[in-house]
C-alpha cells in the first residue's frame, strides 16, 4: 500500500510538472505571437511614415531581420518545449518502471521469506520426526 501511494504520488507530481512546463509552453508561445504582432504593427507604421527609398530598404530590412528573430526564437521554444515535454514523458517512464520493479521486489522477498518459513516449517517436522523416532528407539 506504502509502495502504491508512492508511486502514484510520484506520479501525480510527473503529471503536475508536465502540466506546468505546458502551460508555461503556450505562455511563452502567445507572448512570441504578440511580440511578433507588435513588431509587424511597428513595422508598417515606420514604413507608412517615411516614403523615402533609402528609409524603405532600411525599415524593410530591420522588420524582415525583427520578423526573423521572432520566428526563430519562437523555433526555439517550441523546440525546447518539446523537448521538456519528452523528458517528462521518459521521466514518469522511468518511475513507472522503478515503482514497478520495487513492487516485484518485494513480491520476491515476500516469496523468499515464505519458502524460508516453510522450510524450516519442514526443517523443524523433521527433526521432531527424528527425535520421536530416536525416543521410541531409546526406549
């Protein structure tokens, strides 16, 4: 039972991590989106105010490199987020698979405890057996 809740306790605390490493996922995926909307927002707005080439080729490529970061950082944490979300995932494995290893554990111990017992169960029938046999040869 103590083995059980453990498990499941461990468990719960995998699945609650997991959770929070989603949800702090999607947070910092909005906050790229609203970056990225207020970047292009900025962006044409530079370029709505100054209708001068040199100025368009310059706001051009500050919002197409702004763009870029903001695509790739988002790259990142999507990627990063996955990754958390594996190694969750294989960590709640691995609890799993150790929770049930030590269940197994202790049913073999269990089991070597009670083949113990019965042997000596039998040790114990046996030298009784002999010293009823010896008692009524000595007499």
């Amino acid at each position: 039972m103590m083995m059980t809740t453990f498990c499941s306790s461990m468990m719960m605390a995998t699945f609650c991590s997991s959770m929070m490493i989603t949800t702090f996922c999607s947070n910092m995926m909005f906050t790229t989106f609203y970056r990225s909307m207020m970047i292009k927002t900025f962006c044409s707005s530079m370029y709505d105010d100054y209708n001068i080439d040199d100025y368009n080729f310059m706001i051009t490529t500050f919002c197409s490199s702004m763009m870029n970061t903001t695509f790739c950082s988002s790259i990142m944490i999507t990627t990063f987020c996955i990754s958390m979300m594996i190694t969750t995932l294989c960590s709640s494995m691995m609890i799993t698979t150790f929770c049930s290893s030590m269940m197994i554990t202790t049913f073999c111990s269990s089991m070597m405890i009670t083949t113990f017992c019965s042997s000596m169960m039998i040790t114990t029938f046996y030298s009784s057996m002999m010293i009823t046999t010896f008692c009524s040869v000595a007499v």
